[in-house]
C-alpha cells in the first residue's frame, strides 16, 4: 500500500502510515500536471489546502482508495468526482477545535483592550496611555452564534472570565444549553443584548451576509463583532459603515470575504483587528489533524472500521445493494422537513414501512438527518457526523418500523417536533428510481423532489392558484408542475409548485400577501 503525502503534512502523519506498514512517500505541493503524472500508483493521498485534487487528478489516480484532507474543510477536493470513482475522502474535524477557540478568544482580548493599536503606536515611539482606554469582559454579555465544537469552547472559556453568554443556534435544545450553562435567543434577542458578538457557522446562502446593514442597525450601540469562522457571515462593507457611524464599537477579523482580503477601507480603520485566518495556525492543531487524518486512513487501507470520511457511509455490499435506491430520497426528505420546520427542532423522526424494513435503515435515518441539517450548517454535516451534530444540540433521533403500508410498497415518513409544533412529510417509489412526495402534513401528493419548490398553505377558494401563476409570471418565473392537496371543500389547501428558478424575495412576499394565503415557503432540493 502506498500513499502520497503532500503539502508539508507534518512528519507525524508519515511515521504513523509507516508504523502500520504504509509506504509513505513525502512530495512537496506539486503542479497539477505533475500530479497527475505522478498519482496512478497511489492508493492513498494526504493533503492540506495547497493542493488541489480536481476531477483530473483523480480521473487519473487509478489506483487511489482515499483521500485524506488534514483539516477541516475539503473545498480543494472535488467530492463528486471522488464519489463517483468511489474514493473515500476523510477530514479531521476535530484537530483545530481548541486552536480556533483560543484565537477567538485572543482577538475579544485584544479588541476589547486595543493590544494590537497600543503595541504599534509603542513600536513607533508613542508612549500614548490615555487613546487606549480599552473596556472589561467581566460582566459583560457575549452572544454566540452557532454553538458547535468551537462555539461551544469559546463559551467555556469566556464564562470562567465572567461573561454571561447567549446563543443563537436553531439546532441547539434548551436542554443542551442548560446542561452548557448558556441561554438560548432569537437572533434578534442576540443581536439586541450582546455587548460582543462571536459567529461560529458555516458559511451558507442562509448564514451569508448574516450580519449585514440592517442586522447590525439593530445591534446594542457600541457593540463589538469577532469573526473567526467563514468570511462573508458579516458584511464587510456594512459593518465599516456602522463602525465609521460609532454604532459599532470595533471589529476584530480572522476571515474575509476575498483572501487576502481586498477592501481595504474597513482594514483601515482604526476600530479594526485582523489577522490573516489563523485559526487553526497552531503547531498543535497542524499536527492534530495530521495525525487524525493517518490513523483514519491506515484503518481505510486496512480494511478496518473508520471515522470522518465526508462522502461515504460504511454499509456492508448486500445491504447497500438493496438500500442505495433510496439514499437520494431519504436525504431530500430531511432537507424538505429542514426547510419547513420553524422554531427550535427538539426531535426528529422517522418511520418506515414495507420491504425494507427487514434490513438495517440506519444509514437511511443517518441520510435524512444529514438532509434536516444541512440547510443550516452546510458542509460542516456528512454522512458519518450527522447523528453526532445532532446529538450535540440535544436533537432526539427515532427510528420506527412498520410492517406494511395500505397504499405503498415501501415508504419513509419524517416527522419533526419543535417548539412551534409538527411538521410531516413522507416519500415513496413509484416505478424504480421515480421517488416522489406523497405527502406534506397529512395533504397527499404525487411531487418529484427536485429543484425549487413553492409550498403554499392556502385557503380553499376560487382564484387563489391564478393570482399565484400571475404574479409568478409576471415575474419571468415558469412553472413546470403545480399540484394542491385538499381535505375538504373549502378548507386549508396546500399548492406545490416547481418554478424553474428561484423566486425573490420581493416576488415571495406578494404571494404572501394573495388573501387566503398562509406563509408560503420557497424549499431547495
């Protein structure tokens, strides 16, 4: 077995693949056609974020079985490719938990107390006390948005400093927040209190530009924002004007929109820290995750039971042959309930019937846990972290089987419990490879899930579907299938239409305001 360990991965990751009696040959970051030149008779290949493993380079590794990023994010890997070859890809999610948290603790310090503007006005020869009056943390709020691995660190350590901390997390129980002694907010509780504000999300269409102009308008005046997680959370630009405005206290920036980051005006400014996304710059986390990564990737050579592979779940060769049709629908099944689901999701679950009952569905529940959370945390979720990031934000998983169902061979019904009440949605097979939606909170439908979706909870009456199709049509927006579920004449109805492409936001809202409409939501799948 061989593997190709790339990028100045730390020698620590070389001596465990050979202690497991790999040959590990080390390379430095090698040109793309170089690469390809060199890979076909490599089974395994470590890489940090210098190279990149495209769909060339692994079109042309005909003998690779993984590929494992030492770190957390596999932006430089094509995982399409790699699932389609059948390439395992491993991260090491864990490594650089406890160095992220540290910086974002160093750069409130350092915010709060102006240590980097101190520092250079000292190197120039000022000695100038009185410009930089800095403010304590003891007894102050800190609200945290998202309250994974890190967030969670990060509220540890500033609670022992004193801070009362807040979070905002739509998949965090209150529960888990008790048991982390921090209280859950809405966003705009969070926004409204915090004397510091820390994001710790993945970057998403939901989280990008989540602190933006009117969010920040809405901040506690002389408010103080930390971002070390994902730039493009906070809107550069909005949050220089607020800041240039003394809305905004200070900043202090580990991440940007653009690396290196172009907008030179907020850099500018005298309220502002930045570093150049050194989160996880630790010797200890380099070599954590490079170590994470190895052992990981000696037990995939090996033949042996692993963990942090992104793309691929474990499932033995004959159950996989008989499950792997419905992966794509329970997965789309989780987003579809995602997207629904309002308030603060407490427990999901999932009940099957029909033949496939007989097997183990675990990977199925993985795959549509992975579904519900992945309109939120995005790539941070895969198929072997999924019921762990749940677990983590006190999400209860059911699974329940049924012998048969009256109306379908096989089935997957979701049901989601939240602080706002039920949400359900199911899915079957018509034909081999057709799945559908069949049903929507007791409404039943024949839907294909895919693409975008209008679900438009209505009241029963004349008129209501031809204001909908006028308005998206002035819009420039074509309907390619439209469905409605009744139960009775006259009462609440539910319209399901697939648009051929997104609809604005502006555009949403005068479907909204059609009488008789309930709060349409637009869905993703």
């Amino acid at each position: 077995m061989k593997v190709l360990v790339l990028d100045n991965v730390s020698e620590q990751a070389v001596a465990i693949l050979r202690e497991q009696g790999i040959e590990a040959e080390v390379s430095p970051t090698l040109p793309e056609e170089e690469l390809i030149a060199k890979i076909p008779p490599y089974e395994g290949m470590i890489v940090r974020s210098q190279t990149k493993v495209n769909a060339r380079v692994i079109a042309a590794a005909t003998n690779l079985k993984v590929i494992g990023r030492a770190g957390v994010g596999v932006d430089n890997v094509d995982l399409d490719a790699a699932t389609n070859k059948g390439v395992i890809v491993l991260n090491a999610p864990d490594g650089n938990t406890i160095s992220t948290a540290e910086h974002t603790i160093a750069m409130i310090m350092a915010l709060a107390r102006k240590i980097p503007q101190a520092h250079s006005a000292l190197k120039a020869g000022h000695w100038d006390r009185k410009s930089f009056t800095g403010v304590e943390i003891n007894g102050k709020t800190l609200g945290i948005i998202g309250m994974g691995r890190i967030g969670t660190e990060v509220a540890k350590r500033m609670q022992a400093m004193g801070m009362t901390v807040l979070s905002f997390d739509p998949f965090l129980t209150e529960e888990k927040a008790a048991k982390l002694g921090v209280r859950l907010v809405t966003l705009d509780e969070l926004l409204t209190a915090a004397d510091f504000i820390t994001v710790h999300t993945p970057l998403t269409k939901e989280t990008k530009g989540l602190l933006n102009a009117e969010s920040l308008q809405r901040t506690k005046p002389g408010v103080r924002i930390v971002n070390c997680a994902r730039g493009g959370i906070v809107d550069e630009e909005a949050l220089a004007d607020a800041i240039e405005a003394g809305h905004v206290a200070g900043a202090a920036l580990d991440v940007f929109s653009e690396e290196p980051p172009t907008n030179q005006r907020l850099l500018a400014l005298p309220q502002v820290v930045v570093t150049p996304h050194l989160g996880a710059s630790t010797a200890e986390a380099q070599v954590n995750v490079a170590i994470d990564v190895a052992v990981e990737m000696a037990k995939v050579l090996k033949g042996e039971p692993f963990k942090n592979a992104v793309n691929l779940p474990t499932i033995r060769p004959e159950v996989m042959k008989i499950l792997a049709p419905y992966f794509p629908l329970a997965e789309k099944l989780g987003c579809l309930i995602g997207q629904l689901t309002e308030g603060r999701l407490q427990r999901v679950e999932v009940e099957y019937s029909g033949e496939i009952t007989e097997y183990d569905l675990n990977p199925l529940t993985t795959l549509v846990v992975k579904g519900l959370l992945q309109p939120v945390l995005n790539s941070e979720v895969n198929i072997v972290n999924a019921r762990v990031l749940a677990k983590q934000r006190g999400i209860k998983v059911a699974e329940r089987r049924e012998a048969s169902d009256p109306d379908y061979n096989n089935k997957i019904r979701v049901k989601t419990i939240s602080d706002q009440g039920e949400r359900v949605v199911a899915g079957a097979f018509f034909r081999q490879n057709d799945q559908r939606v069949v049903e929507i909170d007791g409404y039943h439908f024949d839907v294909v899930p895919h693409g975008h979706l209008l679900i438009a909870p209505h009241q029963d009456k004349p008129g209501i579907i031809g204001q909908v199709g006028t308005i998206l049509g002035r819009a420039g927006i074509n309907i390619a299938y439209m469905q409605v579920g009744r139960k009775e004449v006259g009462g609440t109805a539910i319209m399901v239409l697939t648009v051929d492409h997104e609809i604005p936001a502006a555009v949403l809202d005068q479907i909204n305001q059609v009488e008789g409409m309930d709060k349409p939501v637009q869905v993703w799948l």
